[in-house]
C-alpha cells in the first residue's frame, strides 16, 4: 500500500521516531508503511491519519483497488 506519510510527517517537521511514539508504534513500523512495505490495522492508519491532521484515511493512504483505476485513466 502506497502511502503520503513521508511527505507529510517531513512537512511536519516531525522524525520517525517522535511520530512513531505518537502513533504508538515502532520507528520500524513507520518506515515499513513509508516505504509500502507494511499495510496497517484500521486503528493505526485512523491514528495516523488524525496526527496528520487529516480528514479521511484516504487522504493519507493510497489503496491499491484506487491506484489501479488511476492509472487505467
């Protein structure tokens, strides 16, 4: 799962590790998700998504099923 969490958490100022233990996870577990490697609960992407200052999960988490009709466009 694609993500802007990267982008986002830098426009933030914030590192890895500070906003890993905001989220209440691993500075491991925000890497894996920045670089598409980890597909978080409902719970940690809602967690994520809200630290972000975001409304929607949808804002912040690119879903395959959404990145394959973008690119049939």
């Amino acid at each position: 799962m694609k993500t802007k969490i990267k982008y986002l958490r830098q426009e933030m100022g914030i590192t890895q590790k500070d906003f890993a233990e905001k989220v209440g996870v691993s500075r491991q577990t925000i890497n894996a998700l920045e670089n598409g490697k980890y597909n978080p609960s409902l719970l940690v992407a809602y967690n994520i998504t809200k630290l972000l200052n975001k409304e929607h999960i949808e804002d912040v988490f690119l879903f395959e099923e959404e990145e394959n009709e973008r690119n049939d466009i």
